[in-house]
C-alpha cells in the first residue's frame, strides 16, 4: 500500500489589495479576482510566515475556532483555486507560445510615411527613429493596399469581423487611397459574409468638410494625436518652420467632434519634457473640445533625448493620473463614464481578467504595412529593415514572426516571473523595448514600479465599484464585449 | 466557493471550475488516505480492483479472498501487468476448470509453453 498524499502548503501568487474595508486578491496565475472572507485572510497570513504541512493547517485553524469539517473544505477550496498550493500540485502551464498560423484580427496601414508636421519627438523621424525608408515608396499604391486587404482576408481564418486601421506618416496626406481602400475592403468582406471595420490616426491638420462627412457616414473611428491646450500642444507638435499646430487643428476638431457621431473620437497625449499637467491637459480635450476618451502615454525615447520625461515627470504625471483616477471612480459609482482611457482601458482588461502571453496583438493577430507592402509586426516598425516580417505579395514570413513571438513571450523575460503585474503588462511595447535596449523581449525595466502602482490602483477602482456598484462593472464588460 | 467571492470573468470561470470538482469529490473514493480512517470490519477491504485490495491495517493477511485470485481477473481483463497465460492463442482452457473465482481459484494452474 501506498502512503497516503500529505500536502505541504504555501500561498500561490497572490497579490493582495483592500477597498472600502474588504480584502481582495488578485490571483497571477490566472488574472481572476476574488473577494476574501476572514478565513482566507487567516490562511494567507500563516502561509506568509512559513509553509505549513496540511495537517498542522487544520490543526491551527480548529485551534483558531473552525470546525475540523469547515477547516478542510476551506483548505481544499483554496487549494483548487490555486490562491495555495501544495507541493504536490502540479504547476499549471505557462501560456503557450500561440501556433504560427494565428489568424490575423488586423492590420495597420502605413497609407504614407510623410508627415507635414515634424514632431520633435516622433519615433518615426525623430532622433531615436528605427525606420530606414531611403529608397522605398513614399505613398503606398491602391495595388498593395488591395494586397493588404486580401491578405487580411486570406489570414483572418474563420473571424467573422475584422479591422483595417489607416496610419502614417501623416494619414489624411493620402486620403484618397483610404477612400478607395474602405471601398475594397467593404466588397471583398461583404462578398465573403464577413464584416470589417476602420479605424484612423491623424494630427487633424489636413481634415476638411468632406473628410469629416466621410468618415462619419462610412463610420471610420477616429483617433486624434494632440498633446493638450495651445501651449502644450506648439511646444512640439510643430511645422517643419518650427510654427505651432494647434491653431489649424482647432476650429477642425470641433467641427469633427460635432458631426461624427457614429463612433467614440480619442485623443492620444503623448507626455514629454513640460508637458506633464495631465489634469489640465484631460480638462482642455474632453470638456472643452469635447473629445469622448483622452488617453496619455510617456513618449519613447532612448532614454538620453532632451525631451523624455524623466523621473520627476513621471513622479508629476503619476500623481495626475490618480487625480483623475478618483475622478473616473466617481463617475462610475453614479454610473457615467468619464472619458479617462488609461483608466477605461485597464478595467477593461481588469473586468475579463485578462492573462497575456504578450504585450499586445503585434506580430500575432496584428500586423503593420508599410507603403512598399513589407510587413511589419506593428506600424511602429514600419519601414524597419531590422523588422521585416514578410510583405503583402509572398506572405507573412512565419521564421521571422516565429523568431519575434518567441522573444517577446512573457515567460521568455526573466524579470517578469517575478512580478505580480505580469498578467496586463506582459513586459510592455517591443517597440519600447527595441528603442530603449535593442531588444523587443526586453522588459521594459524603466516602466515597472510605474506599472504597478497603476495596476494596483485600478484594482482597487475595480474592489470598490465591486462592492459599491457592480451593476456597473457588468455593463462595462458588456460594452466592452460589443466595441 | 464558500470564501471566496468571484470579482471578474476570470475568476467566475474558476469558481465554476471549483465548484465542479468539488462535486465530483463528494462521490470520490477517499477510503484509506483520509488522515482518520474509517472503521472497517477485519477481513473486509474498501478497494476492489484486483492488484490494490488491502486490509484495515494496510496489509493483505486479513481479506477474505485471497491475492492469488488478482491473477484470474488479469487473466480476462487484461489489468494487471503480469504475465498470465495467452487465452486468445495458446492456452483457451486455462480457466475451464474455474468458473467462480472466489470458489474455484485453485485450478487455476500454473502452464508451461
């Protein structure tokens, strides 16, 4: 006969958060949150001091005033959720590198890589640029832009719907092709029973009456890049003369603002040297403007560039975000949105409990164009010699993409394995990472403290609206099932 | 789950997965690894695939049938990973002589191929 199994605990990769007087885990190994009673509290905390064999936790949870039967079933409860685990449990399987032939959801399309402003910190043409476009087309063609959309189709395998987002460059520079593209796209799906959806970015200078009319009846989403109010935005959204944009976009924006309806328009901050007053910034475009999301990012940068943001931005930055954090939680309890996407956007990922084998869908259900038709894993490695995944004519090339996946797992990063932010962060942007250590599997070590600070707020955002309102978090799930 | 209160999607499909498992172990076996065991009568077993029969103490001195009959139920299903005599080409009639087991074990003999 055999021995019987004894079990010998510890706690599992938990990390543990508090809102309005209830205890919550956030469980890493799955990315599920779970409200605790006492008992779990109880069980968690011996387990921080020392393993404890099964019997001895029995034993110390009857002495505590369980009852032997209540005692096991707690133990064996937390045993299946994994919030313990036993030496004897079996280590549930890292996320698998996703099969090579992964349909594709979207592509983005480099429509140009000409720009008629000269951001002094773009990624594409700054001091930090990756891309090597000497040589190559300047616009792309109606024939690769058909190639795209048939590759997309071809790729998608049985996806009922997918998404083509016009980039650039500066998008609207060649807008001509992405009215003949939306045209296309929407015959070949329908054709094929599928439906297909756009999105668009753009600096907002080159948009007109009938650009607008356009992309509101063909229901084109609209995302805007604007850094805030006249002075933030002149200080580098510029002309190549050095002259501000925000008198052009303005008068346009709300002219766009008042006649698309048909879809959420965003602006998409980007935070720089000085240009740090996210409240401010938040108040200008959502309630000014009229904007329906702003969302901000640090801009990228090597990390040597006059115009990063540096610790004390960040510092800046951080405490704004939470400002407007408790402004979106309010608006949530009386149930309204509030408009703050990088908030939005992780109670989203939050809400479905999220697990990812990588940062984002680049390289995997999303890939870049660029105007010559390569292939790229995200419209930042557009024109990239160093990040060429195929092109529209021979195909994705699934070495390359194989090589990219590979390296950009979260499981292939060490210092992640570690971290209890794992789940939603993945190791952050490849194209982050290659500017920052010329390595898109590297994690972007500059951004982790940040990362989990915001996580953690926005679990406790999630905690609170939990107990407070949850009838909102349902229907926020729901909306974010349909978008 | 008892303690612990489903928040996202995530974890509502882990408390359905728990919930599953722990109704497939109300019917479990858990005999002789529960840390206090049942009281079971001497000469009786609580296990009764061939190979895994044990007494109360653990041993197979007090079971009331005897370990050689495991050889006669390999011998039809095939459980046991022991040799036992081929039935399908060389040896038919090994059993023959053995209808019931637990009354006729001993004809089963041992054969020489």
């Amino acid at each position: 006969m055999s021995a019987p199994l004894t079990h010998t605990y510890r706690s599992g990769e938990v990390h543990r958060f508090d809102a309005q007087g209830q205890d919550f885990i956030y469980l890493v190994s799955a990315g599920a949150i779970f409200a605790l009673d006492g008992a779990v509290g109880d069980v968690l905390a011996m387990l921080d001091s020392a393993e404890m064999a099964h019997a001895d936790l029995v034993t110390a949870l009857t002495g505590s005033g369980y009852s032997a039967a209540d005692a096991e079933d707690l133990v064996r409860e937390l045993r299946l959720a994994r919030v313990i685990v036993s030496d004897q449990t079996v280590a549930a399987p890292a996320p698998a590198k996703p099969e090579g032939d992964y349909p594709l959801q979207a592509l983005v399309l480099n429509v140009t890589n000409q720009c008629n402003l000269a951001c002094t910190y773009c990624y594409e043409f700054g001091a930090d640029k990756i891309a090597t476009p000497n040589g190559k087309p300047k616009y792309m063609t109606i024939d690769t832009a058909k190639a795209s959309v048939d590759l997309l189709l071809a790729q998608s395998g049985g996806r009922p719907a997918v998404h083509i987002t016009f980039f650039g460059g500066e998008t609207l520079m060649n807008f001509p092709l992405l009215r003949q593209v939306v045209a296309y796209a929407t015959d070949q799906a329908t054709a094929q029973g599928r439906t297909i959806t756009f999105s668009l970015t753009t600096n907002a200078t080159l948009l007109t009456d009938e650009i607008i009319e356009f992309l509101a009846t063909q229901q084109i989403g609209v995302t805007v890049s604007i850094d805030g109010p006249k002075e933030m935005q002149d200080k580098r959204r510029v002309y190549k003369s050095g002259k501000g944009s925000y008198d052009v976009i303005e008068p346009k924006l709300r002219k766009l603002i008042a006649r698309h309806r048909t879809r959420a328009i965003t602006a998409r901050v980007t935070l720089s040297k000085g240009v740090t007053d996210v409240v401010s910034i938040f108040r200008h475009l959502r309630e000014d403007i009229g904007f329906h999301e702003v969302g901000f990012a640090p801009v990228t940068e090597s990390g040597e560039q006059a115009y990063a943001l540096g610790e004390e931005g960040m510092v800046t930055v951080l405490e704004q975000f939470h400002q407007l954090a408790d402004e979106w939680l309010d608006y949530a309890l009386k149930g309204r949105m509030h408009g703050f996407s990088n908030v939005s956007e992780t109670i989203g990922e939050l809400v479905q409990g999220t697990n990812k084998s990588h940062p984002c869908g680049a390289g995997l259900g999303l890939l870049g164009v660029g105007p010559s038709g390569d292939l790229s894993p995200c419209h930042r490695f557009t024109d990239a010699d160093s990040h060429v995944m195929g092109h529209v004519s021979s195909g994705i090339d699934r070495k390359a993409q194989g090589e990219f996946l590979t390296k950009g797992h979260v499981g292939a990063k060490y210092e992640c394995q570690s971290c209890w932010a794992r789940p939603l962060c993945a190791g952050g942007c490849h194209h982050e990472a290659f500017v920052r250590y010329g390595d898109t599997g590297h994690a972007n070590l500059h951004y982790c403290d940040w990362i989990r600070e915001w996580t953690d707020t926005c679990l406790k955002i999630q905690g609170t609206l939990a107990v407070q309102n949850p009838e909102f978090l349902e229907k926020f799930a729901e909306r974010k099932g349909l978008s | 789950m008892k303690h612990l209160r489903p928040i996202n999607q995530k974890a509502k499909a882990i408390d359905e997965s728990v919930d599953t498992q722990i109704a497939a172990m109300q019917d479990d076996v858990v005999a002789l690894q529960q840390q206090v065991r049942p009281h079971v009568p001497m000469g009786c077993t609580l296990s009764f695939s061939p190979g895994w029969e044990v007494d109360a103490s653990g041993g197979t001195a007090g079971l009331c049938q005897p370990v050689e009959r495991d050889i006669y139920d390999c011998y039809v299903t095939c459980f046991w990973p022991v040799q036992v005599p081929d039935h399908v080409n060389y040896s038919p009639d090994w059993a023959s002589n053995c209808s019931a087991a637990a009354k006729d074990w001993r004809s089963l003999d041992i054969i020489f191929p």
